[in-house]
C-alpha cells in the first residue's frame, strides 16, 4: 500500500518536526517555506504478510542473489514448524482430555462400588455420605471442566 501524503498532512507528523524547523532556518521568506512543504512528499509502505513485499524480495536478491529464495525457504520452514507444533498441542489436549474422563470414571466407580458395599453391610448414613461426595465432586469437575471451556472459546472467538 503505497499512499502521498499532503502538504497539511506532513506538517501533522511530530516525527517531522526537525525538518520543518530546517526548512524555517534555511528559507526566512513565509511563502517559501510553503513552496518547499508543498513540494515534500512522504511515501508510506507497509505490507502485512510472513514475507517482505516482492519490490523487497528483489531488493534483497540484487544484494545477494539467491537470497530472496533463501528467505521463502525460510518462511516456510518456519510455517511447516508452526503448523507441527499445534498438531502436537492439539494431540497432546485430547490426550489429556480422554485420560480425564477415564480417571473420573474410575473414581466415581469405586466411589459407587464402596457406597453399595457400604450400603449392603448396613453402614446407610456413611454410605449416603460417600456417595453423594463422590457425586457431587463428579459433577462440580465436568461443570467447572465446561465453563473453563466456554471461556475459552470466548476469550479465542
């Protein structure tokens, strides 16, 4: 993106400063000095991308042949390693994810497991106790397991 920028504009530009105080020491005439701010110009490129804009690409390789090459080459090294390091975020999460639920699985089986064995040998109010805290712990894991998601993808989204 290439844009001019105007007479008013520059004189806008804090960082431009010293250049308008040079041209007010060299040129004392008022009229002068806008005669040359009329002529200044300011060309701003930028480009947004993982690689410099093609005018820079053959800058660098008229200073280095190969070298624009090397940079692409670079890129895409650099690209294909991103791209691998989330395919191992992403495995490792679902990992973490399934070996979760089995543990809560076997937890909240042996918590059951013990409550009925609780329960059959006559110990009701100990068994209620050990039941309903495993439930409970269960369920307040997957709902504080669900809003951490949720905001998540908020936070991403």
């Amino acid at each position: 993106m290439t844009s001019n920028l105007s007479k008013k504009d520059i004189r806008n530009i804090p960082e431009l400063e010293h250049l308008r105080k040079a041209i007010a020491e060299e040129v004392s005439d008022p009229q002068k000095q806008e005669r040359v701010l009329t002529k200044i110009s300011a060309i701003i490129k930028s480009h947004v991308g993982p690689l410099p804009s093609p005018e820079c690409l053959q800058e660098y390789n008229s200073v280095l042949p190969g070298l624009a090459e090397r940079i692409v080459s670079m890129a895409e090294k650099q690209s294909n390693h991103r791209i691998k390091i989330e395919e191992i975020v992403i495995q490792s999460n679902v990992k973490e994810s399934r070996l979760g639920q089995t543990y809560g699985l076997l937890i909240g089986l042996a918590g059951m497991a013990v409550t009925l064995t609780l329960a059959l040998s006559g110990h009701d109010s100990v068994a209620s106790i050990i039941g309903s805290s495993t439930l409970v712990s269960l369920v307040a894991v997957f709902v504080i397991g669900r809003r951490k998601q949720q905001k998540e993808l908020e936070r991403k989204g």
